[in-house]
C-alpha cells in the first residue's frame, strides 16, 4: 500500500470507547466497552492492520487510565478486525444472535398462567427467578467472572427495569406465585422510527417447558403492535431453546454478533 494511503487511514481511524458505570458497579472494577471501530477502508488486509495498528496504542492507553477490561460487540461478518481483536488478546466470550418479528406473535394461551402487569410486590420473587435461571449471559460466560457475580448481575437487571429503564413489565402468576417475567423497552432504529425490544425475559425453572415463556412473548408482542412497532429480542447462540423458542413464534435472524473481551490486569 503507497505511504500516503497508510497515512490517510491512520488519519480516518479510530476506537471510540465509554466507561460503563453498571458493569463497572456489578465486578467492583473499572469497565468500558469499545463502542466503535472507525476505519477508512473495506479491503479486508488494509483493514486488520489498520485495526491492530489502533489497538497497539489503544492497550497501553487503557492500561495507562487503570481500566480493568474492555469489551466489544461486532458483526460476525467484520472477519478483519476480530483477528486483529484476537491476536491484540480479546478473547471471545460469546455470539450473540439478535431477532426481529414485524407482526403481532399470535399463538394460543397454554400455561395456565396469569400474564399481569408488574407491581412492587413482585419485585423479590423477579430477582430470584433472574439471580438463578440465567446460565448462558455474556456474564456467565466469561471465566474471569464468578457466577456469583454474574448471577447478582441478572437480579440487579430486573432491579433496574422494574424501577424504570423497562418501558412495560409483564409476570407471569401460577396459583397466586410469580413465576416468570418479561420487561421490554422501545428505542430508536437505524431508519429512525421505533423498535419494541425485549431487555430481559425469564422463567422459573420449576415451571419451564410450560409455555410461559411463550405467552410472556405474547404479552410483550400484542403490547407494542398496539403501538405500531415490531419485536426485537437477543439470545446466545449456544441457548438453543430461546433460539427455537423465538424461530418458532415467527422471529428471524437478522444479525450475528461476537462479544470479546480483554483484561488488562489480574
């Protein structure tokens, strides 16, 4: 590549990051996620070296600020800069598959359950079923954190979204019990209208395999057609039953993300 060509790309690139306070709370560490690689070049060796050119000065730049880890987020499909993450030592941790239905999820009622609104009172019993039925997130994954803290994380999630960062929270009751929830937002989308999103959804493992889940996605999905808005929702990839689960309620793959980290002390 001419000299001037390097130049130009080093100029047009850079790694936009941001501490993340939440993350940061739940590991007792210094968190921030790198939220974008910007580098003037599609042509896929031009695009690795410019990427590993950007984290050789942005890894001692971390280390320098006392920041524990980083994490990133990035498209399946962008193959140069996650070998550039890997051979700068992130390390992948999970891949995350992200669905999208357009119309209302229109399937029949079949765990008996009663799918309520969230009122205060349920707030315990919802951070006991998130504190011990999440085994596949980015938490749990990662081996540098302790399932007990990854566990908390799940509790503290459900915290945030019954106190406000959930647009709509729905329970799901058996003989009087919680014993699933669903809490789901809207934000914008990239052609600028709006996207029902599914932040957290979970069910007592005693009463999985119920249709609970189902119905809750029900709720969620009837929720936001009143206002117009399609459903977006995320798993892992390795969760093959919320994968099935959301195929089978009419979701459709429509992107693929690995989710890397690296630490930069013990």
């Amino acid at each position: 590549m001419p000299k001037d060509m390097k130049k130009k790309y080093s100029q047009n690139s850079k790694i936009v990051y941001s501490l993340q306070p939440w993350e940061s709370d739940i590991l007792n560490k210094k968190i921030i996620k790198i939220n974008k690689f910007f580098i003037a070049t599609e042509e896929k060796e031009d695009r690795y070296n410019s990427a590993l050119r950007l984290l050789k000065r942005f890894i001692p730049l971390a280390k320098k600020r006392n920041f524990h880890a980083a994490y990133i987020r990035v498209n399946e499909i962008d193959i140069p800069v996650i070998h550039a993450l890997e051979t700068s030592g992130f390390l992948t941790i999970e891949s995350l598959l992200t669905f999208y239905c357009p119309k209302e999820i229109k399937v029949k009622a079949l765990s008996g359950c009663d799918i309520v609104d969230y009122q205060d009172k349920y707030l315990t019993s919802l951070r006991d079923i998130a504190s011990r039925n999440f085994k596949y997130s980015r938490f749990h994954a990662d081996p540098r954190v302790s399932k007990e803290r990854a566990d908390l994380s799940r509790a503290e999630w459900v915290t945030n979204a019954c106190n406000g960062r959930a647009e709509k929270v729905f329970v799901a009751k058996k003989r009087g019990k919680a014993v699933g929830f669903v809490a789901c937002r809207s934000e914008l989308n990239p052609k600028g209208g709006r996207t029902g999103i599914i932040d957290l959804i979970a069910v007592d493992s005693n009463f999985q395999r119920q249709g609970i889940a189902s119905d809750l996605m029900k709720a969620a999905s009837k929720y936001y057609h009143r206002k117009n808005l399609g459903l977006t929702v995320g798993t892992q990839a390795k969760n093959i039953p919320s994968v099935n689960l959301y195929t089978r309620l009419g979701f459709q793959l429509t992107r693929s993300e690995l989710t890397l980290v690296r630490y930069f002390r013990k």
